[in-house]
C-alpha cells in the first residue's frame, strides 16, 4: 500500500514542482521582485538581502524545477526528497506569516500564470508536507526510470536548459507573458470590473503629467510608444541611447511618443529638462507606479507599442532594432 501512495505523490509532488518551475523560470525577474516583497521593511524587515534578489530567485525557480524532474526520475531520490521538504517549509513558513498577517496578499507560487491567496496557498503547502511525509516514508520504494544513466542524464539535461531559458529571458523578455499587458491586450478592457467585485487586472496604469492623467489620450491614438523607465538610477544607461534612436524613427512614422518613469524626476522640471536632452527624448514624459512599470514589461528601459488601445508589441532595450512599426 505503501509503495503504491508512495509513487502517486511521487508523480502529483514532481509535476506540480515543474510546473510551478517553469512558470516562473521562464519570468524570473517576477520571482525577484516578488523575493523584494518579502525582505522589505513593512514584510520580513530583511532588507540586506536585496541585492540578491536576483540570485535567490534564480536559485528558487531552477530548483524547483530540476528537483521536479529528479524526484519524476527517481535520481538521487534521498537528496531529492529531503530538498524538496526543505523548500516546502521554507514556502509553508512564508505563507503562514502573509496569510496571519495579511502582508503579502500574492505568493507568487505560480507566478502570474495563476493567482490564489496566501491562505490557499498555505493549505496547498500543508497538503504538500504531508505528502512530501510520505515520499519519506516510502524513499526506498523511488528508483530511477527507467534506468539510473538515463535519470542522470535528464537531470543534468535539465539543469542546462533551465540556465539557458533564464539567460535568453534576462537578457530579452519572458517567453511566454503571464501578466495582464500580454500582447493583444485591450488596456481599456482591462481596466474594467468584471462584475464580481475583484480588482480589475489593469488598475495602476497611468500617464500622470502636469496636465493630469493622459493615459485616455493615449488610448485613444491611432499609433502610440512607450518607452517604460522604472528607475533612471537602476537602468542600463547605454539602453537610453538605443531607445531614442527607435523612438525617433517612431515618430516620423506618426506614431506620439510617451515616457514613463517611476523617478522623481519627474517632479523636478529642470533636472527632467537635463535628461530630455542628454538623451534625445524630447517627448511627453508621465510619471506610473513603480510596480505597474516593472510589470508591463521586464527591462529597464522597455519600449511597448499601442494601437487604438491595444498592446501590439514589446520589446527589451536590447531588441530595439527588432521593434516593428
């Protein structure tokens, strides 16, 4: 009986791991921000780990995904089991404090491939202990499929390929975008209650310039471009340049141009005057919050393409000589 439960948890655990891997090593820069989240002052008050947000996030996602495979392979079963218990707790630990105390109201498990509340995903984490009990209990009946070289040979298979789909989307953008300003999303549309009393999935985005808010405006053009700046501070300054470049090209193609930013420059017209003609973006600059910014799209800067509305295209900074118009 236990050999048979043994190898039923062995398979549900394995492709929950993967799948919850996967959804987020293919966007780890959402694992990052999300890590941020939880060491911030207001949550867990561990700010010095920060800076390594990154790092633990890429950590996190390969492992979860190859210890999937491992445990679905049966390689090194001991080692495998035992991690996966490890991480369990970690998740189960994080989940309690943001159910109890109401901190941080998305996990982030699934990343933005689906969304459940802390207190769900803390009785999933429960269940997974339990579970993860068992594969202890039953660690000898978990043996390599089919045979110990080809377990061995997945695993490391694994471990290369994880790495490689981080570096391509670090180095461009997420391979498949979970997040509410896919391409061919309707901002308008999704800026509207769904009638169940739920947040809309498009409910920070904004364009606040000293006129007020033109994101309308925006919405309503034929042709628009975004160029998204979290924070001049964190981008990558050679991106600017490359920006520009494609912006300008923009615009002779009749397309308004906006910048969005986070930084408080902003708020002071003569430090925004300096940096409008260091970099050649003389355009419409509107301040957003942070969080919206890093959540349309993954690079800092980024260039987001709008037609009457809808999402047309994104691109990192270092793709710009792909931006089609």
């Amino acid at each position: 009986m236990l050999k048979i439960i043994t190898h039923i948890s062995r398979i549900f655990v394995g492709l929950l791991f993967i799948y919850s891997g996967f959804v987020k090593l293919v966007d780890p820069m959402g694992t990052k921000f999300k890590l941020e989240e939880y060491f911030s002052e207001a949550v867990l008050n561990l700010e010095f780990l920060t800076p390594y947000a990154l790092f633990f996030a890429i950590v996190l996602v390969v492992a979860e995904t190859v210890l999937g495979i491992m445990l679905l392979v049966g390689y090194k079963p001991k080692f495998t089991v035992w991690s996966l218990a490890a991480i369990t707790l970690v998740f189960l630990f994080l989940t309690w404090y943001s159910y109890t105390y109401n901190k941080v109201t998305d996990c982030g498990c699934f990343g933005d491939a689906i969304k459940i509340t802390p207190k769900q995903t803390f009785y999933k984490n429960v269940i997974f202990v339990f579970l993860i009990g068992i594969l202890i209990a039953g660690l000898k009946y978990i043996k390599a499929i089919p045979s110990l070289k080809i377990a061995k040979l997945s695993t490391y298979a694994s471990l290369l390929l994880s790495f490689i789909i981080i570096y391509y989307v670090l180095q461009h953008l997420p391979i498949i975008d979970f997040r509410a300003y896919s391409i061919g999303t309707n901002i308008s549309e999704g800026m509207k209650y769904q009638g169940d009393g739920e947040v809309p999935p498009i409910h920070d985005f904004m364009i606040d310039t000293d006129e007020g808010d033109v994101l309308e405006q925006m919405l309503a053009k034929d042709k628009a471009m975004l160029v998204l700046i979290n924070t001049v501070e964190k981008a990558e300054e050679e991106g600017f340049s490359i920006v520009a470049k494609v912006a300008a090209e923009a615009k002779s193609k009749g397309y308004e141009i906006y910048v969005l930013t986070a930084d408080g420059m902003m708020y002071d017209e003569e430090e925004l005057n300096k940096f409008k003609e260091k970099y050649n973006l003389p355009y419409t600059f509107g301040s957003c919050d942070g969080t919206a910014i890093k959540t349309v799209i993954r690079a800092n800067p980024g260039i987001v393409t709008v037609e009457k509305g809808t999402i047309v295209g994104k691109w990192n900074w270092t793709d710009a000589d792909e931006v089609t118009f």
